[in-house]
C-alpha cells in the first residue's frame, strides 16, 4: 500500500498566504492606474457627447439666425438656463436622436439658451457645461482654454460654438491652451498672426528660415 505524503496532499497554508500577499501587491500597484483609466475613459465620453450636443445646437442655431464667436472670457452667468425636457422640444428628433441628460459621471449637465447684453439685448445662444468628477461647479466666469486632462475635477465648458474650456495638452507643465503657434510676446498672447511682434517665429528655433508671425509647427496641437 503506497503511503501518501503531506505534498501529495495539497498545498500549504503558507503557500497559499504567500499567493494571496503577491496578489494583493499586484492589485495595490495596478490600481490607481485602474482608477485613472476609468475617470479618463468617463472624461472622453463626456466630451464626445458634448461635441454631439453642440453640433446639434450649432446645426439648430444656423438654421434659426447665425453662429456666434466667443471671447476670449466668459460669465456663464449672462446665458439663460434651459431644462433638459425644454431643449428636448428644440432638437430632437430634427438635430439629435438622444439628449443625455447627464455626463458620464452620472451628473446632470447645465445647459444654456440664449443671453442677455447690454448691446443687443436678448440673443439666440446655446451652451452646455459638465461639472466634472466631482460635480461641483468652479464658478461662472471662465478663461479660454486647456487644463491638464488628469484634472478631471475641473468643468468642460462649450458656448457660442466653441468649447471654452477642455482637457487638453501639456507640456512642461504649462498648458498650450490648444494655440502655442507662435506665443510669446504677443498683447493677445494666442495670436499666431502677430504674437511675434514682427520678429522671427520663437516656437521653431531650428527652423531654416523662420519668418515674422510664423505660425510654427511645433507642438499645435488643438485641445
């Protein structure tokens, strides 16, 4: 009769706190970057619904007066909020097939339609803005531009046919605000037209031949 020995038996105690222990340093290592993937996946989402939206808006808007260009700085606080059921009578099912009522972390988005100015009084105008992660407003006036992308606290904001705010590009810690072509000394600041004040582009210092208010090629990338 062949005697079985404790190996035979099965495994250890020992070996199977150790398996469990390895696992456990795999999942704590692999999880912020799990976490970060999720968030950036929700931060996507909501920005492709939001292009949706506002094509939808912009489509609607050209056909009842004419597109709008926004500022460099804006107060949300000047448009007129409209409720989801509302603007559903607008756009839907002529512009859009489905209104999402909240971006893709399960928060309700603001929108806007019309505003009113001191010039003209009240205005045909759209906009819609997601509140972030945390769903928590910054405000209402905003500036022009990117913010890191792994910020996603931070509002995305589209008015007036454009985004005012979005995640965009980084580099060097400084974001590019979707127009560092020719940035530097400029009043406007992002005017690759004149940022250059007539001097030699200083975003291509390699280049061969760089010209006065050269728009460059280095790093344009649009948020």
């Amino acid at each position: 009769m062949r005697r079985i020995t404790g190996r035979a038996q099965g495994v250890t105690l020992l070996e199977i706190l150790i398996v469990v222990a390895v696992i456990g340093m795999i999942f704590v290592i692999l999880l912020p970057n799990l976490i970060d993937g999720l968030h950036k996946s929700k931060q996507k989402r909501t920005v492709a619904d939001m292009h949706a939206i506002a094509s939808a808006m912009m489509s609607y808007y050209l056909d009842m007066s004419g597109a709008a260009a926004a500022g460099y700085k804006v107060d949300i606080g000047d448009y007129d909020t409209i409720d989801h059921e509302n603007l559903s009578n607008f756009l839907l099912p002529g512009y859009l097939q489905h209104l999402p009522k909240e971006d893709a972390w399960g928060h309700p988005f603001d929108y806007y339609y019309g505003k009113t100015t001191s010039e003209f009084g009240w205005e045909l105008d759209f906009g819609v803005r997601s509140r972030g992660r945390d769903g928590v407003a910054e405000g209402v006036a905003y500036t022009w531009g990117a913010f890191p992308p792994t910020d996603y606290d931070r509002d995305i904001v589209w008015l007036s046919g454009v985004f005012v705010t979005w995640p965009g590009w980084i580099e060097g810690d400084v974001v590019t605000n979707g127009c560092n072509q020719g940035v530097g000394n400029g009043a406007e600041g992002c005017d690759p037209g004149n940022s250059n004040n007539n001097q030699p582009s200083n975003d291509e210092p390699n280049s061969p031949a760089p010209t006065p208010g050269d728009p460059g090629r280095k790093g344009g990338k649009k948020g």
